[in-house]
C-alpha cells in the first residue's frame, strides 16, 4: 500500500509515509511477513521452485541497467521478488542440500535478527551501539574462553577493558583469518630503534630494516582460499602463501612443514605465521595443532588456526580432544554462521593475548577516540551491524549441551553415511570422515576392482572418465532440485595423485535424516545410468573389463 | 516456549523444536515481532531507555565469560535482551539523533529484511545464492550507471558477463574503500617480462622490479581514517597516506596535490592513486574531483573516489553537479546503509572498467571456478549475505524520484539549520553545509567579537576553552537522552589553525523538523548555563572582557 506516486506535492507527503506508516497488515508483505513467522519451512518450501532455471534465463529478469525514474508500489516489487527472486533462490535450509555449509537454522534467529535489524546499532563505536558494545565483547570473551580456557581473573581484567579486545567481530572467516594475519603481519616487523614499524613505514622497508628478502605465510594445501588472497591484500603476494603436503589423511605433514621453515629461513624469508586448520573446506579433517605450535614456537612464527569450521566442535565433549594445540594458537577464526547456527555473514578472531591487537589499533577524531571502549579501534571494517546479539541469543539458548549436541549427531551422521557408502557396492568413499564431512563418488564395482590393480596410465584414464560421470551426476542432480551435494577436486595418495572430481558432503542440518542420506545415493545411482551419461559409463566399463581380461 | 531442557533423550527431541517448531503465536518473541511489525517507532520508543547508563554499569550485565552449560528457554533470553540490551541502546532512528550516519528505515526494509534472512543466501557462489548473484550484479551495474553513465550496449554486454564485474558488495565503506585500493596497487605494479605482478610476488619485489623506493596514496588531509588503515593492511604503511591541506570548505587544494605529487614523483614514490572525498566525513565537502581526475591522469595514478556519503547526491539534478568530474574515477565506493537507507550493514565499490577487478581476481577448487558466474572470484570478502535485495527493493520503490527527494530535503533542512544557527546571537556556524552535514559551537556574543580580533595567544586561551564547553554540552545532551549531535575537532583558518571541538550534525534523517533542531540548540543553550560547565563558563566571560577592556 505504501509507495511513493508521484504528483507535485503529494510526493513528499508519500515518502513521509514509508517512513512512518507500517504497512497494513492485510499487504502482500505483511502477510509474508507473518507467513515466514507462522511455518518459515512451509514459506520456503513453497516459494523456492525446486527445479533449477538456467542461470542466463534467470538474469533477463534483472537486466534493467538505470534506477527507474518513477517510485513503484512496495506490494509490486515484493510480488517482483517472490515470483523472480525467492522462486529462484536456493533452499540452503533443506535437509537434502548437503553440499554447503549453509544449514536450516533455529525458528528464533529470525525474529531476533528482525529486532537487531530495527535496532540498526552500529559497532564501530559506543555512541551508536551502547549496550551492544559490552554484549559484543562478552561475547568474544566467551569464545576466547572456549578456545583458550582461561580462568576468571584474566576475563574480569581483560574482557571490558577498553584498551584491549579479546578479539575481533568480522562479516565472516575471510575477513576474520585476515585480521588474524594483519596482526602477525605488522607484530612481526615492530618498531626498533629508528624503524617505527610495518604499520607505520609498510613491507618494503620493513623487509630491508631487518635483513630479510622476503616473508611467508604457512599452511598445508587444504589452507582456504581465504589465505592466499590475504596473502595478496597483506602485499606479501600469493607466492608467500607456502603449501605443504598433507598425509593421506588431508592433515599437515610435520616433517615436511618443519624443513619448509627451514628452508625459509635460510632463504633469508621472515615466516610470520603458521595457519593450522580446524576442519578443512574439502574434507574437513584437522591438523596436528600441538605440533604446529611447538614449531611456531621454535621459528618465531605467529600461530594461527582456522577453525572458522570446526572451531564449535569444541563444545563436544567427545570430540573437542580433536582440536588439542588449538589453546597455544595465538589467533583463532571461529565462523558465526556456519556452526554456531547464526544467519549470514558473521565470523569472529580471537587472540590469546590481549595485547596482540594493539599491532594494527587505529584512531580518528570523529569515532573511535583513543581511550574509548569503541570496538572499531581494532577491527578491519568500520559500521558493523549488531550480529553479536544472534551469537549471544545462540550461546544462552542452545547453550554448550545444545551445541554439542549439533556437533554429536553431525559427527554421527557423517559416519552413518560413510557406512552407507562403504556397504554400497557402486559408491567408493574417497575421504573417511573426521568431523561431519566427507567426500565419495559413484563407482561401480567393476571400475574399483580395476582401479585397485591399474598402473598409473589405467588409473589416469578411469579417474579421467569417472570425474566426467561425477560432474554429470552432481550438476544433473542440482538441477532437478531434489538433492544438492558439492563437488570438488582432490589428489588422492592411491590413485597416483591424479585429480579426482568428488562430492563432497557437509552434514550439519540437523534435519537431514538417513533416509535422506539414502535417498541421495539412490538418485545418484539413476542418474548414472541416464542417456546423457551412458558413452561415458560405456568406456568405464570398457576400460574395466580390459583390465580383468589382461588380470 | 521453545528451548532445550536437558533430560537424557528428551534433549534430542527439544533441539529438534527449535529447528522445527515456530515460535508460538502468543510467546515473547512472537509479540515483540508483531510490535515491531505494527508498530516499529512504537517499540523504539518504549523499550529503549532515553536517560543514558554508564557504560561500566551496563557491563555488569554482560560479564559472565562462560558459554553457560544448560540452555535456557527463548522467552527467558528475549526479556533479557528487552531489559538489558535493547533499553540500553541507541535510539538511531530518532529525529533528534542527528549526530551520526545512520537514520529512520523505510518501513518496508525491515519485512524484506526478513525474508533475506529467512533465505540465508551465500552470495560467494552462485551454487547458493542463484538468482540472488544477477539480482546483486544488476545492483551494481544501476549504481555503475549513476555514477559513470555508460549507454546500454555497455551494460548488455558487461552487467552480467561471468568474466567481469562492475564492482564488489561489501560489507561497508571501509571495505569498499580497502577493494578499491588493493586493485589500484596491484594494477600499478602488473606482470611485465620475468615479473609476475605485485598480485604474485608481493609489494618488496615489485618495488624492486620497477625500481620504487616507496608507494603511496594522496586524499585531502579531511580523508575518511579507512583509508588509512587500508594503507597500512595493503602493506604500504600508514605513512604511505599521503594528506594534502584543504582550502577554506575543506576541499583539496589542486596547487598542493600536483605539488605533492611531482615531490613523490622526485623521491622515487610511485603514485598508487589518488582519493577524492566526494562528502567528508566532518563536514560534508567534496573534492574538486575534475581537477583532481586530470592530476590522477598526469601521473598515471588510479582515481579513487570515496563517495561513501555523498554519492547518492547523483540522484539529485539539482545537486548532482557537486560531484561532477565523479565520472572520470576508476572507482567508487557507495555505502548503502547511509543515504540509501538500507540496514546496517552493506557498501560498495564500482569500477569503471569491468576489466580492472580482475587485478584481484582469484579462485578455489570447491567455489568460484574459474568460468563461473560467481562474485566471490573479485570480493575481499567470501560469505556474504543476500544484501543486495534490499537496495534493490529501496532504488525501485523509492527510485530516483524518493532518492532525489530525500536528498534535497537533507540539504534543504541543513541550510535551515545553519540559518538558524547563524542567526542565534551565542552560536557560531563553524563550517556552512555543501551537502546535509554542518559543524558549529556554542559562543556568546561577546566572546564571539573577542575572537574575531584576538591575537593567537588569546584565541588559544578563548578557543581552549570553548573546547571545554562543547565537551561539556555534547556529552550532557547525549545523557539527558533527549538529542544527540557528535562532536570532531577542526582546525579553522581564522583561529590560526588552533583545533577546535565542535558539533557535527548529519541531516539525513527525514523526520527532522525545523522544530526538532530548534529545541536542539535551546537545550544547548540551557546546558551552557549549568553549574557543571560554570567554572569555564566563567573564564571565557573574563576572557571576552579582558580583550574587551584592551579593545
């Protein structure tokens, strides 16, 4: 009903009112707005047309390149939007999209993200934010303490002490292992005698005051992407992101990153970090931590780990021990609105120390007064929305036992359906899961039994024609809109290294049940045998039977 | 009602609800949302306190540091969120609180706001975001178009082309202005015979390579602190921003910029870019950006134009020509959470040339592959929510004729204001509004007629003062929780450049009346007459007198 029409003077009136006047409840987007309260599963489920629509088809909708002149009505463009956008959004909250990290998420988020939004708090400094701003620092110091459990005392003094942060609120992981490496960046490269640090004078001559030819950054191939354009913003360049070989299971080979380091140093290369990783994107295994922080140690280096993934495994009785080391990082990533359930985009960085931050602390006259409790003194961005208070609503209302009770099942779940895959005979799983995820592919028996034979040149061509199969069936499944699973591309150990298309799974929506599970393996085993696929399948099976002709 | 209660198996059951059940139609949180839905300036005003607490005395409220063990029911942490956080947080969206960037939302932002939220989109690829990524890049390519004016064939043949974008969302200001720069530093140090670009091989070699001592980025001295703090990230060192002085309206001198630049030039600095400020911060000036887009041609620099404020002045034609010569930058930042009225928080940065953010471009195996459609291949950020739908929603419901209107009221009211102000016999109008922001002070008449003919030393004395009392009134208007205006420091001309505490008021909000901003300096005036400020009071009087009695 609200809208702005315009006629002289009368517009005025009308822009008045969409600031002003809620809209009646009777309009379309009231009555959405009490459907999504009512039975949001039931809004989604039939708003989100199922069946994909080829994106290019989708894009004539939004091919409009001038902001229209003429205002139209609200009813109009949430019509636009349900027909054009919503129809053709994702269902990231259905229990058979596995393939993301995007989960369903609990009813009460979204009436409490509906009064963070009315609130529009900015973080950047207490004048407009308030009470936000302690609510924000408790909350980094509940992570800190989950991650480095330090005692009362050390919580009391540092956690509204406005001269030190606990950490830092980011829009997500990428921002959050940014800041992390920002931090270690300019700490490693201080001030001294008449060099007034990185922050101040830059890379260049801080590179030439200390003698060094180069800085690196170092973490196992299965590091986030995240990382190497951190790398590239720092100015350290993609090439000072240093990999090093994982063992078969995706973890950080020691031996190897400790002659790396070596390696470095002799090449005169300051190594500023280690990144270990709590639950790698792929596979979702977890380095040795203990023993990257010993090596940290030994060279000087930062420590960091990603847990932007697995960090709330830490809530798990049962599986928290897979994060042993993690309390000797110096920085941890924990993402908001993967695990710990909070809607998009919200991830954090604690550190150990509550001085660490103070390596990239900024002032200005206008907010963020030196002395201030403001938490934009610390932080990459500046306005930041009040995110915090979705944290702290999950933190208290799930509280440890609910959150542990999410890692458990998904733990769970993950091995459930490993099992599933290794009963099956035509599914071969690639990577056995450590937390909740896992990789596979559809393999038909005979394919396997030639693979496990095959000299380098077999396995090539079959992995060859079976990453074909993997990416017809996990594309085709997308699209018809029942089942979502990922895919991605790793080198597994037995297979000569060769790059193999996988799927791969992430099973954190605590709706998914194992007849789910199942059903996803059904599908994918008719959507091996379609016609758009069967020349492919035709030369597997011609390749496996050559090679039991020649066994 | 909703909540886990531990019991053995019954936990299961109740983490189950929350992910299942709806909040029921009579709990806390259902009725608060129907409030906000019915009523949101209502619930503003109800539930948030006016008279300000100590913020020490609000921490007491969030000071346990442990993720609690059990959880507790939604209803009992929604009135815990009433009373301790909402009450005690700021009232944004008041039309007194004229103090900040953030104002009153459309009503209809915060339904929409559901939805998206209810969506929970992951922007970074399109396997989760579909009909939301042409959505976001139809967004820029309208903002593009504002701002650079391009005909249709370039936006039929770029808006939607996989392999460029017209610029990145982000988060915020901040992290627009951060894109915009690490683009232009990466673009002035490109792959060239054996060097494989600065993107590769970091900042100290391609130093080396191009044979630089050093790296830098010009803006007026009234450029916003991001920027700063982007050149220290970037790895150039916050000595790497370079200030240049402001004339009289707190524009660039063009003389001073050419000048700094031939002496970066001599010095062996290359130029990264230059930054025009299109609506300061402080005081809501705008660069000569013509002028300022041929210097940046001279020296081959990257014109960046941070119009984080005042870009949505291009909606205005009776305004727009203050931002003429914004069309010849290669990039732009927007923040939409300001003057498009959209929630905390989103911005971003358009470029020019669809080419130039590929000086960024990066990829992963499991996301944004190569080829792809998907926008995280170009953003600093990987997650990202569905932003982008609501200013889409505000530029067609309100469309350029709302944004115009909301334009020239702002500048209309802040006129008014600075009228006003200088009328009133004890106030002095420290700098006169170009776009909707103005400063002024408190300053009886006869302390106002000394000033104008004192020496330096008595204006340092008069001027100390009066920084005392600006302090003191600010702060005590901000606790009485009536009205809020900010408060900065500025150098003034006239006062031999001595830095001046002044208010800053920012009139973006429409409900701002001329009666509002009356009362506002009543009660400044009244606080200028209390015993907390009598003492100062006191000295400025002898001040005026003393120089009085000399004159």
């Amino acid at each position: 009903m609200t809208g702005i029409k315009k006629s002289a003077q009368a517009s005025v009136e009308a822009m008045y009112r969409v600031f002003t006047i809620p809209e009646a409840p009777d309009s379309t987007l009231s009555r959405i707005d009490q459907d999504i309260s009512r039975n949001l599963a039931g809004f989604l489920q039939d708003h989100i047309v199922a069946v994909e629509r080829d994106l290019a088809d989708v894009e004539k909708n939004f091919s409009e390149y001038s902001v229209p002149e003429k205002p139209i009505f609200v009813s109009e463009q949430t019509q636009f939007l349900l027909d054009k956008l919503v129809a053709n959004s994702v269902h990231t909250a259905s229990p058979a999209f596995i393939g993301h990290m995007t989960s369903a998420l609990p009813y009460f988020m979204l009436p409490l993200s509906k009064i963070m939004i009315a609130l529009n708090q900015n973080l950047v400094k207490t004048e407009t934010s308030k009470a936000f701003t302690p609510l924000e620092r408790q909350v980094l110091g509940m992570i800190h303490r989950l991650v480095f459990e330090q005692d009362g005392s050390f919580y009391r003094k540092w956690m509204h002490n406005p001269r030190y942060a606990l950490g830092a609120m980011c829009s997500g992981g990428t921002v959050a292992n940014l800041t992390a490496l920002w931090v270690a960046r300019n700490h490693a490269f201080p001030a001294e005698g008449n060099f007034r640090g990185l922050q101040q004078e830059g890379l260049f001559r801080a590179l030439k005051y200390y003698g060094y030819e180069g800085a690196a950054i170092v973490v196992s191939r299965r590091g986030h992407y995240s990382l190497s354009k951190a790398a590239d913003i720092l100015g350290l360049g993609r090439d000072a992101l240093v990999t090093v070989a994982t063992d078969s299971n995706n973890r950080i080979q020691i031996d190897a990153l400790r002659e790396k380091c070596l390696q470095l140093q002799k090449q005169k290369i300051k190594v500023i970090a280690l990144c270990g990783v709590a639950g790698t994107t792929e596979t979702g295994n977890v380095d040795p931590l203990e023993a990257m922080a010993d090596i940290a140690r030994e060279f000087g280096a930062h420590f960091h780990v990603d847990a932007a993934w697995g960090g709330p495994t830490l809530f798990s009785r049962r599986y928290r021990s897979l994060l042993k080391g993690i309390e000797k990082a110096d920085s941890v990533t924990f993402d908001a609105h993967k695990q710990l359930y909070v809607p998009m985009g919200v991830g954090l960085v604690v550190f150990r120390d509550p001085s660490l931050a103070s390596a990239v602390e900024h002032h200005a006259q206008y907010v963020i007064r030196k002395g201030s409790r403001d938490l934009g003194s610390t932080t990459l961005e500046g306005s930041r929305p009040g995110m915090a208070m979705l944290i702290h609503s999950g933190l208290k209302i799930l509280a440890r036992e609910g959150y542990e009770l999410l890692i458990d099942t998904g733990i769970g779940k993950a091995r459930t359906f490993a099992a599933m895959i290794d009963e099956a005979e035509d599914f071969e799983l690639i990577t056995r899961p450590e937390l909740n995820i896992l990789t596979y592919r559809y393999c038909p028996a005979q394919v396997r039994q030639a693979l496990e034979s095959a000299d380098e040149m077999l396995a090539e061509k079959i992995n060859t024609s079976l990453n074909r199969v993997t990416k017809f069936i996990q594309k085709t499944q997308r699209e018809r809109g029942k089942a979502f699973v990922s895919r991605t591309r790793l080198e597994p150990d037995n297979y000569y290294n060769f790059p193999c298309i996988v799927f791969r799974v992430v099973l954190a929506n605590p709706l998914t049940t194992a007849d789910i599970l199942s059903d996803i393996l059904a599908e994918q085993r008719l959507l091996a045998g379609e016609n758009g696929i069967a020349d492919e399948m035709a030369i597997l099976n011609n390749l496996a039977a050559g090679a039991r002709a020649r066994a």
